[in-house]
C-alpha cells in the first residue's frame, strides 16, 4: 500500500504542469462533438461510420462519458488520462506479481514515471492509449487465471476486456501473441492444444480488427497517396529503423519532440541495411543464451510484437509527416521495462542505490516533458525549436493564430510550411484563405491555384478559388469552379449558396434563385440562403417575395443583422417608413459599428423629413468611416435641406474628393 501510495503521489506531481492544459492538436476531434452528445450521438458513435475521427466505439463511448460529467472542462479529461495511467501501472505489478516477475513495483514506477509516455498522458487523444492498455492488462490477468483454472468464466471475462481493448485501439490485437511469449518464457516450450488453440479466436478477432483499422486509415482517414508509397524492402529498412529508434529513446529519453523528423527510406543507403541485419543479429544472440536465460528474448519479442503495427507495413496516417512517435511504444515498452526492472533489482551492494536515482530522474525528466503540454502554442513552438524543419508544427501554428486572430504571424508560418514542404496542398490552401481574407485577392487565387494543381479534386480548393474569382470579377472561371466544388460534394448546401451568389452577381439571376432553392430543399433552416434567396428575387423585381424570404431567415435566425437591413431596405421601398426604421434599428443594435446601417437609417429619415435624426445617423456613419463617400454626400444633401449650405458644401466637396462620379448637388 505504501508503494501504491508514494506512486500516485510522485506520477501526480510529475505530470502537475499538463493537468490543467488545454486541447492538443486533434483533441476537439475526441472530446465529443455536439452531435454526438446525445443518446442519438451515442448509437451513431457504435452504428456511423465516420461518426467520429476514428472507429474505436469503445473509445469515443468514454468520451461521450466524460462529457455528461465534466463538459468542456479540460482538466476532467487530464485528470482521466492520469487515472488511467497509474491504473495500467498498477495493473502490471499485478500481472508481473502474477508470474513471478521480480521487480515488480520498480517496474511500475519506471513506466509510470518514464518521460517517453507523456504524450500519451498529457494529450488527450491519447486516451485511446491509457484505456486500451488497461483493458490490455485486464485481459491478460484474466487470461492468466484462465491458463491456471481452465474455468469457463475466467475466459469469457478474458476474452470481453479484449474485445474492449481493441474497440478502444486495435494496436492490442497484439496480445494473443504477447500471451503466448509469456507462456514460453515460463514454461520453455508452447503446446497447440493447451496453448494455442484457446487463443485462435483472439487471433482471429484481432486480425479482423486490425485490418479494418488498416482499411479505414487507407481510405477514410487518408494514409494513401505518394507520401505511403513504399516498397516491401523499403517497409523493412524502415522497420529495422523504427525498433532501434524506439529502443534508443527508452533507453536514453533525450530530445523528445511531438514530432520527429521524418526519415527517408532510401534503399541504396548501406547505413540502413545496419538497422535490420543488427535486429536479426541481436534476435538470434538470444535465442542462442535462451538455454541460460529466455527472459531476454522473450522481453525483446515483447517490445517487438508490441511495435508491429507501427513498424511501416501497414499505413498510418502519421507518417505523412513522421514515421515514429513517443506515444506509438506506450504499450510495446511493458517487455523491456519488466526486463530492466528484473534485471535492476538483482544489483548488488551500493548498485542498489541505481533503481531509486533512476526514478528520480525519470520523474524530473517527464516534470520537463510536461511543460510544453500546457498548451497547443507552446507545444508547437517547441516542437518547432526541437525539430525545426517540422512543417506540420509550423501549418498547425499558423492555424493556431489565425484563430487567436494574430494575422500579421500567419503568413510568414504558412510560407515556411511550403518551403519546408512545397506539396502540402493543405497549406497552399489555409494561405490561401488568409490572404483572401486580408485583401491579397492576387495571392490568393495563385495559393489556390496551387493547391488545385497538387489535388485536383480539392473541393474547398475549388470553393475557395470561385468566391477569390468572384471577388476579382473573373465570374464565368469562378462558376466554373463553383461547379466543379458541387460536382464534388452535391450534397452540401453551402456550395449551392456560393454558386447562387456568383450567379447573381454575374447578371444571371433566374439561374441563381434556381441554386439558391436547391440549397433550401437540401436544409430549409438555412438561413443565409434565404437572405440571398431574397436579393436575388428583389433584383428580378418580386419585393413581395424577397420579404417573404428575409422575414424566414429572421424566423431561422432572428440575430441575422443583415437580414434585418435587407428587410428594411425593401419596407423604405415600399413606403413601409415606420417598419424600416424598425429593421434598421434592430440591424445597429446587433452591429452598432457598421456604417452602412446607420447611413440607410439617415436616408429614412432624410425622406421622411426627419432631418436632425438624419444628421445624426449620417454623422454617426462617418465616425465610423470617415472616408465613406456616400456617408459626406447624403449628410450634404441633408444640411442643403435643413439651412446649413456652408457644411453642406464642405461634404459636397470632400464626397467628390472621394468619388468623382457622385453627382452634382440637386438645386
């Protein structure tokens, strides 16, 4: 118990600086969307297919869980993760108690305490590590039971945590094996009946799951393309790689970074040859000493098996931009860390001072590894310092402050995304999106451009381009990739606004009421599409019917400003004054800084002969926008009008200044 106790205490304080962090890179995508948080959004977590980011049900059910409990409380989720943590670590002094492992509690706490797993604690995500290892060793305990009792109950128990397991990550489809590594060690020798054939349907189980998961990260997930392509002697020197690189970072846990640079596989390389040829060297070494000692083996396969799924032979989509990563060992580490602490607990005299100095260490040096986890800025940017030709950190840094609203430090990230990674259609396509929404319309359409010619079938790449064309007044190219987006997603009604809007703009009016009613059967709350519906059929002359239409988006949406303006501006039409007036406030008061509401409010009034009211909103316009043209002309017209021709003249003057076509006062 004291044990127990000083572990808690000590993982506690070790992992303190991530348990109030924010959300991680795709953390939103886990902690559970809002259409899922329903009993509805529960059956789709098991039934949908695409629900959530990854198939693991048993996963994103936690989630759904945790949501009910805490919201949107992060540290709830932190403090989860850190539970389950020291759960899987208590869980394996039972399993290693259970063999007869020595060094069992030493073995806990250099897991619980090793810094090359705070990317599976401190991230979020990552749950789906902490749950499916405890499930993992759950399963194993009660397997461990079975193989003693042959009781009926003790498998089916087994045999339930691990289909929980690989529900939550399909990495432990592993165990089967695992297990029958363990039944050699102990026993020097695997008999098919006993042994074997109690596990075939775990085997069976764990294939199926794991080239589903194969299969989703292929062709849902996007683990296909170019950046996969690698031949079967690539995939190999790539796996020698990877086991010696986490062997490395076990051992000596120096310079862990998020995101480590990603190798190139170049099978003319000799050095990588070293890689392979010493894993079979040193896997033979040992089945040579196994007559002394099978532990060694067996620790190693452990490590290995562990790893299999992550070794490059199949997919995954990480290795767009890394083909290892910390958190990718959390549960291969158990055999050499079990190994270590076997092996640690036999040192004789004053060398029994090494397993607690250790400890320390480990502890100080996952305090350290926290840190960066407190929040998504600080993560990326000391990935960026540790691994600087990263180019993800720098794409997802730059989408990082474009949400903070820190412009002017976007586009110098996104540029030296592409100049680490010029193909990376993703951030020609969010540079492209900043600078359309900075006013670089030029720049803009050439990122988009670029993003088209890297994926032609980018449907945002060619939504994004129409709206940039549009803007440019190109409207016949940007139709035509407005098109292309609908061919590609028919079934958005976003993409039917956007085209109606082009069409409209373009003079084809009939053609964009036509788009616009295609969106609304599609999603008849739309809101937007309403309002546009309505300019569009004010501009084909049917005011009944465009008010029709904005006074639906207001039913939809009732904080909809523009909405209200558009109502108003065809109540003035129709000489509905008092009704405008109406829709004109409710506009300012949901957008008090927008000039052109107060400038449509003072020509009501100028009309209605309201003229101090008119002043007054013409002159609040040009507080706002001192150089709005429109702004100085209708105040001039409206000083004419009450006896002040000097004033009135001196906004004549500067409405001309500022737009020479505006027409000479009316005498």
């Amino acid at each position: 118990m004291l044990l127990g106790f000083l572990l808690v205490c000590t993982v506690v304080v070790a992992y303190f600086p991530a348990i109030d962090g924010g959300l991680l890179w795709d953390d939103a995508a886990h902690v559970t969307k809002p259409e899922l948080r329903s009993l509805l959004g529960l059956a789709r977590i098991w039934f949908d297919l695409g629900a959530t980011q990854q198939y693991y049900p048993v996963l994103h059910s936690a989630f759904w869980v945790e949501h009910r409990l805490w919201g949107d409380a992060v540290a709830g989720y932190h403090l989860t993760n850190l539970a389950l943590h020291l759960l899987c670590a208590c869980l394996f002094v039972a399993a290693l108690r259970r063999l007869a492992v020595p060094g069992a509690w030493l073995a806990a706490f250099l897991f619980a305490l090793h810094p090359v797993h705070v990317e599976s604690v401190a991230w979020i995500s990552e749950q789906k590590n902490t749950l499916s290892l405890a499930f993992y060793l759950a399963a194993a305990l009660a397997y461990f039971r079975f193989d003693e009792t042959r009781s009926a109950r003790a498998y089916l128990v087994a045999l339930a945590f691990f289909v929980f397991a690989l529900l939550t990550k399909t990495v432990t489809a592993t165990l089967p094996a695992a297990l029958l590594v363990v039944f050699w060690w102990r026993r020097g020798r695997i008999v098919w009946r006993s042994d074997v054939v109690p596990l075939l349907p775990w085997f069976v189980l764990g294939a199926a799951g794991g080239l589903f998961t194969a299969w989703v990260e292929r062709t849902l997930i996007g683990a296909q393309g170019t950046a996969f392509d690698l031949g079967i002697g690539q995939r190999c020197l790539l796996a020698g790689r990877v086991v010696w690189f986490y062997l490395g970072k076990l051992v000596w846990p120096a310079n862990l970074t998020f995101i480590y640079p990603r190798w190139t596989i170049d099978s003319a390389a000799v050095e990588l040859w070293l890689f392979p040829l010493a894993t079979i060297g040193a896997l033979a070494t040992l089945w040579w000493l196994r007559s002394r000692t099978r532990a060694p083996l067996a620790g190693v396969l452990l490590f290995i098996g562990g790893l299999f799924p992550v070794l490059g032979f199949f997919n995954i989509y990480p290795f767009l931009f890394s083909y290892v990563a910390d958190h990718f060992q959390y549960l291969a580490s158990l055999g050499l860390i079990a190994l270590a602490a076997g092996g640690l607990v036999r040192l004789p005299g004053a060398w029994r001072a090494v397993p607690p100095v250790l400890v320390a260490g480990l502890a100080t040096l996952t305090w350290q590894q926290n840190r960066p986890y407190r929040d998504a800025e600080t993560l990326y940017r000391t990935t960026i310092a540790r691994n600087p030709a990263c180019w993800m950190a720098y794409n997802n840094l730059a989408e990082l402050l474009v949400a903070q609203g820190r412009i002017a430090e976007v586009v110098p990230a996104y540029r030296r995304t592409l100049e680490l990674n010029p193909t990376s259609t993703l951030a020609h396509y969010n540079l492209a999106v900043v600078l359309q929404n900075s006013g670089h319309l030029p720049e803009a359409i050439f990122e988009f451009q670029e993003a088209l010619r890297l994926k032609p079938d980018y449907g945002n790449a060619h939504l994004g381009l129409g709206l940039a064309l549009q803007t440019a007044g190109r409207f016949d190219a940007a139709i035509a990739h407005e098109e292309a987006a609908l061919k590609l997603a028919p079934d958005v009604p976003q993409i039917y606004n956007d085209l109606g809007a082009v069409l409209v703009e373009s003079g084809r009016i009939d053609a964009g009421i036509f788009r616009y009613r295609q969106a609304l059967r599609l999603r008849p709350d739309f809101a937007d599409a309403h309002n546009n519906l309505g300019i569009a059929l004010l501009a084909a002359r049917r005011p009944a019917d465009a008010m029709a239409e904005y006074k639906r988006a207001l039913e939809i949406q009732p904080d909809f400003a523009e909405a209200h303006n558009n109502l108003a501006n065809v109540l003035r039409k129709t000489g509905q004054t008092d009704a405008a007036v109406k829709e004109y406030r409710a506009a300012i008061r949901l957008v008090p800084a927008s000039a052109e509401y107060h400038l449509n409010l003072g020509t009501v009034f100028r009309f209605a002969d309201r003229l101090p009211e008119a002043v007054a909103e013409f002159e609040t316009a040009l507080k706002l926008r001192p150089d709005y043209a429109e702004a100085h002309y209708s105040l001039a017209l409206v000083l004419r009008d009450a006896g002040r021709p000097d004033e009135a003249r001196r906004h004549y003057l500067e409405a001309r200044r500022l737009r020479p076509d505006l027409p000479e006062l009316p005498d």
